[in-house]
C-alpha cells in the first residue's frame, strides 16, 4: 500500500545550506507576507505514523488541505 501525506510548511534547517538569507516572503494580491515557521518536524511525523498505522491513502496535516474550498 502507498499512502500520501500532505505537509503544510515545516520548519526544518532546510534554507541554513542554501545561498539565501533564510526570510522567505510570498506574495498575496500585491501583497508581501512573511510565510509562517511552519509545523515542527515531530507533527509531521506523527501523521506520517497515522497514515501508516490507519492505512490511508491519503492524509493531510490539517483538514483545509484537503478541502481548501470550504
């Protein structure tokens, strides 16, 4: 069986090997917003572990990834 897991942002040491200043911004409408730490690394492999233990195809670290209309 494969299951997938959706993260949202997870706050990781990813960006301390890359050649930026580690202040990542997106823009929303027109408008630059500084992106959130994100989850911490423990919470991701716990739904990880839920994926495996409930045998989901499909699991997402919060609900409104799955729906995101509603």
């Amino acid at each position: 069986m494969v299951s997938i897991v959706y993260p949202y942002i997870t706050h990781t040491d990813f960006e301390a090997n890359t050649l930026t200043d580690g202040n990542f911004d997106w823009v929303d409408g027109g408008e630059a917003r500084q992106l959130t730490p994100g989850d911490s690394p423990e919470h991701i492999a716990r739904k990880i572990l839920e994926a495996i233990e409930d045998g989901q195809a499909e699991i997402f670290a919060y609900a409104w990834i799955g729906n995101p209309r509603g």
